[in-house]
C-alpha cells in the first residue's frame, strides 16, 4: 500500500513541474523597474544646498543620463553626446520639482547664454521610465534676444519614441509651465516658435508648439528639416544678454 502512495505521489509531482517550471521561468524574466527612487531626495527643499547642484554631482547622475539618453544631435555642439549635451543646458541650475508624485522635472540653463535651457522630465509612473530632455535653442538669425519678437527652437529628445499625436499629458504640463516662466534673471518670455521631436535613432519630427503645450505668441513656422542655422551651435555668436 505504502508503495502504492508513494508512486502516486510521485506522479503528482511529475505532472506539476512543468508548471512550477513556467512559474519560475514567468518570474526570472518578468520586467525590472528600474529603480531611480534616488532621485526623489533632490525634489524636497533643504536650505543647506542647492537642489539641482546636488543632483547633477550625485554620482549616479550622469551614468544615468549616459544609459537613457543615447540619440544622435545636431543642433549643438555635434561632437559631443547626448548626455554631455544635457549636462550643458543644466549647468546653471533652476528648480527640481515632482509633480503628481510620479513626475520629476529638472531646469537649468547654458552656462553664461541663459536664453538656451533646458528641462529634463522623468515619469517614473513606468516599469522603464520614460526620461525627456526639451531644449530651448535661440534662432541666432532672429531677433536679439532681448526682443519680444526673438524665436526659438525646442528639441526633445526621449528613451523611447513618443507618437507626436499622443504627447503625455504629464510631460505637456511641465512644458506649458517650464514656458511660461522668464529665463534666467529675466522677465522676458521665450516664443518657442518650432519644436522637433527626435526618435532615440535621432530622426526628427516637427510638432506645432501648441501640440506639447509650449509657449508662443508669434505665427509658428512650418518647416519640416531642422534648418541649417541651428546645425551646430558652437558656430554662433551668443551674448550674454
């Protein structure tokens, strides 16, 4: 009889492993999130530092930045990445905020050009988070930049392809109040005239500025490839105004 139970038994176990093996399998490769919670600190006010400061010297910062943003660029400085890029338009540090407690939003400018800056928006809502880097560039050939009539380009750039017509909502707030706010020690206000979306392949994608909420009172221009003003952008003449 003994005998009997432990062949049953044993059969029992035989007939389950292959689904305790599916388990296990469905378990080893189930997604990651990945875990960028550390930056949740740089969000928090602490009158001992400078938020933005502490975040771009964290020793993870930019280790980050050279894992998520990898696209090709031509509108500044073409031999440089990516991530040295955002580096850049962060060097003089703005606000680190998170919003909805799911969004953190970095701001800061080039370094002695402030009308150039930049915005580094992470969703961490995700099981991979969706990291944007938008650039404010000045169209050199325009208006000065003290002038109420200066245009600018935005460039975004993402981990993962956005489909320009279904832009997050998220990301779109953040532009629309980003925008909004004077540059620098300015009261003056960017039109954000023409925006290219840029695939993490680096192809670029024109957008109105009104698609992803960026400010701009003059007429939007309408063409397709980024022109060749804006190429590199160590060729122009910029003033610190």
């Amino acid at each position: 009889m003994r005998r009997i139970l432990q062949l049953a038994t044993a059969a029992l176990l035989l007939s389950a492993l292959p689904g305790v093996c599916a388990q296990l399998h469905l378990k080893h490769n189930k997604p990651q999130v990945e875990d960028l919670s550390w930056m949740w600190r740089y969000t928090q006010p602490d009158s001992k530092r400078n938020q933005e400061n502490a975040l771009l010297w964290d020793h993870r910062f930019r280790p980050f930045l050279q894992d998520t943003l990898k696209a090709p660029q031509a509108f500044w400085d073409k031999n440089k990445p990516l991530s040295e890029v955002v580096m850049d338009f962060l060097a003089v540090p703005g606000d680190v905020i998170a919003e909805d407690n799911r969004y953190i939003a970095a701001d800061g400018c080039v370094q002695h050009f402030c009308p150039d800056r930049g915005l580094l928006w992470v969703d961490l809502g995700r099981t991979h988070p969706l990291v944007v880097f938008a650039a404010i560039d000045w169209i050199s050939e325009n208006h000065n930049v003290d002038d109420k009539d200066a245009a600018y380009t935005m460039w975004v750039f993402s981990n993962h392809t956005i489909d320009p017509t279904r832009i997050p909502a998220g990301l779109t707030r953040s532009i629309a109040r980003w925008t909004s706010q004077p540059y620098g020690k300015t009261t003056h206000l960017q039109n954000i005239t023409r925006v290219f979306f840029v695939d993490p392949d680096g192809t670029p994608h024109p957008v109105t500025p009104s698609s992803i909420s960026a400010r701009n009172t003059l007429p939007p221009e309408t063409i397709t490839e980024p022109g060749q003003e804006s190429a590199v952008a160590n060729q122009k003449v910029r003033v610190k105004p």
